[in-house]
C-alpha cells in the first residue's frame, strides 16, 4: 500500500485535472475541425491540424508565456509549474506536450495504413506501438495511482507539477512508492505480450471490411 503522504492544498485533484484536460482537447479539436474545413478536407481528429495545434498551444500556455495555465486549467483554477512554483521552460514544455500529445503520432501511422488497407507487418508495427503503449499506459496508471505528488510519466519527464491556483513557491516532494515500479513493469509486459494478437485480427478484420462497404 502506497504510504507517500499527500500534501492538502497543493496538488491539483484527479477529477480538476481531467475536466480540464477535457476542456481543453474539446477546444482543439474543434479549432482543428475549423481548419479543415476551411482547408476544404474532410474533419479529422487526430491528424496533422490537431497536432500542429496542440503542441503550439500546450508548449505556449505551460511557459511563461502562460504563466501555467491552459484555459481548461484556467477554469478549474489549477496550473503546471517546475519544482520551484515557476512556469516550465520552453523545452520542459515541449518534453511533457511530446509524452502526453505526441506520442499519438507514430500510433497515428500504423493506423493510418490500416486504413489504407496497406497494413505494416506485425513485427514493423509493433516496434511503433509496443513503445508508444507502453508510454500511455505507464503516463496513465501514474496518473491514477501515484498520490503522493500527482505526477504523470509527462510530470516526471517535464519536472513538473500540477497545483492548486492558490499555491505559491516551492513545491513539496514525496519519493515514489516503489510498488509503483512492479506495476509499471507488469503494464508493460502485459502490452507487449497481448498486443500482436488484437493487430494480426485487424489486419484481417479491416480489409474484409473495407471491401464489404465498397
């Protein structure tokens, strides 16, 4: 059982953190959906838009620049900060909008050419999604379990922390429990070993499929 202590009034709650998050996403894709349209292509989410557009404004309002605060962040009144209560810098920006958003692109081409009905081998595609699963999986157990500081695979990547609007100044830490890193290590060997199956039934189930339709 984790034994980390929680700092009240410092960390951000689960539930803060995923109506923002929610809040945020649902602004991006209807901006990225704008942008197709007016591009005359069909609405697409994800695709490049959407992560053009994520990147720039997640890198942009969790920097100075921002001074922490998405708009979804903004609403719930919590903000990401360093370790010493500052916004990220531009490159620890970066770092936790690449695990969190953009991981979703090398996983966005082995889908995309299943759609294409040109899928890739199953070890070619798996050298793509076992990492990138792996990624998601670990950023969200972390995201559910870790109580001591709240945070994330992305957190710990950034050095950041996702605080209560009303914090100032330095933020306190709590080691990780280290029963967290069996757990993470059995999600990943779970991922590696089960996914191959689920893709060799896609690979057949996609293509029948697009040929029914036609």
């Amino acid at each position: 059982m984790e034994r980390a202590s929680i700092s009240p009034g410092v960390f951000a709650s689960l539930t803060a953190r995923s109506v923002a998050g929610v809040i945020d996403v649902a602004l991006l894709a209807l901006l990225a959906a704008l942008v197709q349209r007016v591009r005359g292509g069909h609405v697409q989410v994800p695709d490049v838009s959407f992560m053009v557009l994520s990147a720039a404004y997640f890198i942009l309002v969790y920097s100075s620049a921002g001074n922490g605060y998405s708009l979804g962040k903004r609403l719930l009144s919590i903000r990401v900060v360093n370790r010493n209560g500052d916004p990220l810098s531009l490159v620890a920006s970066a770092v936790r909008w690449a695990i969190v958003m953009g991981v979703g692109a090398p996983l966005s081409f082995v889908l995309f050419d299943l759609e294409r009905n040109q899928p890739l081998g199953v070890a070619p595609a798996m050298a793509i999604a076992v990492p990138v699963l792996c990624i998601v999986v670990v950023d969200s157990y972390l995201f559910l379990f870790n109580r001591g500081t709240r945070q994330s695979l992305h957190d710990f990547a950034a050095g950041s922390f996702v605080v209560r609007g009303s914090h100032e100044g330095v933020v306190p830490v709590v080691p990780l429990w280290r029963g967290h890193y069996a757990w993470i290590v059995t999600c990943c060997a779970a991922v590696a070993v089960f996914s191959p199956g689920p893709y060799r039934w896609t690979r057949e189930v996609v293509p029948r499929s697009a040929e029914l339709l036609r």
